[in-house]
C-alpha cells in the first residue's frame, strides 16, 4: 500500500481497490514525471483522466507476473524479491534442470 498521501486520500473515498502504475514515455526508457505530459500523451490512447499532484519522485514498483507456473519478477522495483518469487533467470534455470532431471 503506497504511503503517497494523494493515494492514501484516493482510497479513503473508494469503496473498491485502486490500481496505478508507472508511466513510462512509449518510445523511450524513461518515466515521466510530469502529470501534464502524462496526459498530453496517454489522453488521445484512453486516459480516462489524471490526478494532477504535481511532479512526481520516481520510484518504480515491483512488478510481478502472477499468470503462469511460478510469480515472476518482470521488474525489480522497490518491493523486495520474496522466497516464493523467481526471476526470469530463475525459471529458466529451473526449466533448464527438470529437462536434464528427466
């Protein structure tokens, strides 16, 4: 659960979760940090709308994929890694050894 106060206000007036992300312009590898260029771009592709707190710090998220055998790590963040999670690398190694085992 984020400590971002604007977040924490957010979901004291919802009534169901709330989903974010980092953003990230489309054609480079960098995040944007500016809610006004956040919505210049993603508001002709669907942005439904913005909450404008200023600037932003950059802190990306863990983000884990939860759809296949394993949870794995798509991007290492500020969550930590936890046993039950691998990395890419990690299933690839596993794969790997339960061919060779079999």
């Amino acid at each position: 659960m984020p400590d971002d106060p604007i977040c924490q206000a957010i979901l004291q007036n919802l009534e169901e979760p709330l989903i974010c992300t980092s953003v990230k312009y489309l054609a480079e590898d960098e995040w944007i940090l500016d809610p006004v260029t956040i919505a210049d771009i993603y508001e002709p592709l669907g942005l439904d709308f913005i909450v404008d707190g200023g600037a932003r710090i950059a802190d990306p998220s863990t983000v884990v994929d939860m759809t296949g055998s394993y949870p794995t790590i798509i991007r290492q963040g500020k969550g930590a890694k936890l046993d039950w999670m691998v990395t890419g690398t990690d299933q690839e190694a596993q794969s790997t050894y339960s061919r060779k085992a079999a």
